[in-house]
C-alpha cells in the first residue's frame, strides 16, 4: 500500500468514524432528487468580521467534507453549485450539535483528487 493509500485510509477514519473521529450523519440530496445518507465533517458557522476587509458583518460559513468513494458507493457523484435557480440544486442536510436539522444548498466544491474528498460549500436552503 502506497503512502497516498494510507492518507485516504487515515481521512476515512477520520471522516467518517462518529466514535474516534469527526463523523457526523449527513445526507446528500442530487438534484433528481436521489438522496443517500453518509458519515463525512460538517460546520456550520456564524461570523461577525469579514476575514478579507476586517469588517464587521453578519455571515455564515457552512461546509462539509465527504469522501469521494463513499459518494460512488451511494450512488451519488461528485455534487456541483447549480447557479440556474430554475433547477433543483444538490442539498444537504445536517443536525447541528443540538439536534436541530439545517438543509443547504451546494454552491461550489473542492475535490482533492490527491486523497479522495470533496469540499461542499453550502448556502442555507429556503
């Protein structure tokens, strides 16, 4: 097993264990309306400064990370912002630390290749 092998073992592990690890219960939602359930990192939050002018604003950051393989297995690709907003874009959906279920729109990804993971950026959905 190559060295980029044990990397993506380790991120699974991490990823996706809810005892030892980050896992948190997320479903992904494409836009044919196909949802599976997975484990993968999610945050969700709140900011006052904007990091690039230092300003004070209201804001939210949420994201999740999933592994790639995880997502084929479910029989989900890799999910895409869809900006045509006559389309149903790809959805997440998440309980926060308190129980409270929040869904997201995906608004752009980051797919690491390298390990195999996926970065969603998420926007709150209605």
């Amino acid at each position: 097993m190559g060295l980029r092998q044990i990397a993506q073992a380790d991120l699974k592990a991490i990823l996706e264990d809810d005892v030892n690890g980050f896992g948190w219960p997320i479903t992904v939602t494409d836009p044919s309306n196909v949802s599976a359930s997975m484990k993968g990192h999610s945050n969700d939050i709140g900011q006052m400064i904007d990091p690039e002018t230092g300003q004070l604003v209201s804001g939210r950051l949420a994201s999740v990370t999933l592994m790639m393989s995880s997502l084929a297995d479910a029989g989900l690709g890799i999910p895409v912002g869809i900006t045509n907003s006559s389309q149903r874009p790809w959805r997440v959906t998440f309980d926060d630390i308190d129980g409270v279920s929040h869904t997201f729109k995906v608004t752009n990804t980051m797919p690491d290749r390298t390990v195999g993971n996926v970065v969603c950026l998420l926007e709150l959905w209605q």
